[in-house]
C-alpha cells in the first residue's frame, strides 16, 4: 500500500479500526477469529492499528497488545484515552475525563495493557470541556517528554479547540467521524488540519457499514449494537437513505471496485492528509477494504459520487442528543 504520514509516522494508507472486535455492534467474535484477523491486518499491509482505552473497557488494548506485542517494530500503534472505564457501584461505567491525573492513569493502564513501553499515537478520546483543552493536552505533552508517547491527536473536536491545543503542543492528528453520508470535517476541521500540518483518521468510513450495501434490514441488528441508538439506523430512516444506494452501487460497478471500495477511493482521493481507519470482524471485508487503496477515480466520478450521497440527501443525525453534546465538532444545521 502506498503510505502516508501522521506527524513523524509514516502508515499504509489505509488503518485498522479495532473497536469491534471488543465493542459497540454485534457480539465480540470469538478470541480465536479476532486474533487472526489482526495478523491478517498485519499480513495485507496494514501498520496502523487504532484502539482505545474504552473499548471494552480495556478488553481490545489487551487483545490488540496480546496478539501485536511481538510485531511491535513492524506497527504504528494509536489508542485513546480522557474517556474509559471506571468501576461504579452498578458496575464499569463510562467517564470522560480530561483531568491531568486521568490522563496519566488512562496511559499507564494502556501502556500495561498494550504491552509496549510507548505509544506512537495518542489521542484525547473526547474533549472534557470543564477541564481547559490546555491542561488535557498539557498533561499529554507530559507523556512525550517521558518518552511513553510519540505523537498526539484528538477525536471529534472543532477547527477552534484544535488551534487552542496546537499552541499547546503539536497535534499530529485529528480522528472525526467522515465518509461520503457524514460530511461534517468539510465544514472547518479538515482545512485546520491541512493548515497545521496535521493528518485526518476518519473513523466510520463506510457509515457504519451502509456504503457497504450489505445492511439491507436494520431490524436484523443485535439488540445492543450502538447503531440502534443513531437517528439514521431508525428503520423508516433507513429505509429512506437505502433509496441512494443502486445508483452508487451503479457507479462502484463501472468503476470496477465494491461499493466499500469507492467509499475508501472517495475519502483517499479528498486529501494526501486523510487516512481511513475502517473495522471489520472479517478476514474477506479486510483484504476488501486494503484492495480500495488501489482504485483510481476521475474528477468525473468523485463529481457524480458528491452528487449521490451527501449532506444534502442523508436523512437524520449522526448522534442522538446526548451523545452530541459531548463532542465538540461543527455540525451542519438540522
């Protein structure tokens, strides 16, 4: 795969996103199917391997640390933390917290887990906004003096709290939510990136599998997978967007690639700085979304790929209320 570059990080083009592997849709595959899907990553070319101290509450950093640990030279290794578990009478529950403290705690607890003695890149997983975003990424700039971190990024912030936190320390990345139905990094955060120097991770690049078109019935969705919470997965929602899917099935066939892949070839081709992070349970879906490196589009297709899906044909949110609140991204008005 061709590479591109992250701060000091050189990585294939295309990354890995681990969180459902331990977290967020259907079941957990099983340890057996998930560790070899990681080596499968390693084997197709893929260096970045994004985590979180969130995911599972641990579960996928100690998953991710068991099964890459002894190919640690060979990967780019990112994970998060200002949001993770924290025991409660009624169980784990989960915590924003940007506190200086909880950032050095989250990053030991990584580190043990992940079972490296440094973190290549290391995002503030959400911006705590009663903590000033000056003194999260104070403590994190903390944790590259101590040599347990090599770069820092920061997940669904806005142009502005971006700026705010590059004067602190450089900020080798941001990692939003973006694909041709999510198109909300259009609005500022991609060009502050650009300006900064600083690259783009777009997790959710193939909306949550809808670009794939395989999530034909959203009523077959486990009963705690996290997209039965998003406006756009309500089924007479869905069921309307589904009515932009044949003609960009269409046009994936003509350009010779699956729907997944011109999804990947659309947000490769928007900028040299933006590298996709798509997850998948599945050896085939992978080595699928590694093959849409390789695509070409025309000016001509991406012109007729922004005229079939985009903000002005998605119906719905990406975030109910609650959870919306909690980040800090521009939004398009509803």
């Amino acid at each position: 795969m061709q590479t591109r570059q992250i701060g000091p990080l050189a990585v294939a083009a295309i990354g890995l996103g681990c969180m459902n592997l331990s977290h967020a849709y259907a079941a957990p595959p099983p340890a057996a199917d998930a560790e070899a899907l990681l080596l499968a990553a390693l084997d197709a070319g893929v260096t970045l391997f994004d985590t979180a101290a969130l995911y599972g509450f641990g579960a996928n950093e100690s998953l991710v640390g068991r099964v890459l640990a002894p190919h640690r030279s060979r990967i780019v290794l990112a994970s998060k933390g200002g949001m993770a578990g924290v025991e409660s009478a009624d169980g784990v529950k989960r915590v924003i917290d940007g506190s200086p403290a909880a950032i050095r705690r989250n990053c030991e607890d990584s580190l043990r887990r992940l079972r490296t003695d440094h973190i290549d890149l290391y995002y503030l997983h959400r911006w705590h906004k009663a903590v000033p975003i000056e003194d999260s990424v104070g403590a994190m700039a903390e944790l590259v003096r101590a040599g347990k971190v090599r770069a820092l990024g920061l997940s669904e912030v806005s142009a502005a709290t971006l700026r705010r936190a590059h004067a602190v320390h450089p900020i080798a990345a941001v990692q939003s939510e973006y694909s041709l139905w999510t198109r909300n990094p259009e609005i500022a955060v991609l060009d502050a990136c650009r300006e900064i120097g600083a690259a783009f991770v777009a997790f959710s690049p193939l909306a949550r599998a809808f670009l794939t078109g395989t999530l034909r019935d959203v009523g077959t969705l486990d009963a705690k997978d996290l997209r039965r919470q998003m406006a756009r997965f309500d089924p007479d929602t869905y069921a309307r967007n589904l009515k932009l899917l044949p003609p960009y099935e269409a046009l994936a066939a003509e350009v010779g690639c699956t729907p997944g892949q011109l999804a990947l070839a659309w947000l490769l081709a928007r900028g040299g700085h933006i590298v996709p992070i798509p997850g998948t349970t599945r050896i085939d879906h992978l080595r699928e979304n590694c093959g849409a490196a390789a695509v070409t589009l025309t000016p001509a297709q991406r012109a007729r790929l922004d005229a079939l899906v985009g903000r002005h044909n998605v119906i719905g949110p990406r975030y109910n209320a609650a959870t919306q609140a909690e980040v800090d991204t521009e939004e398009f008005p509803a």
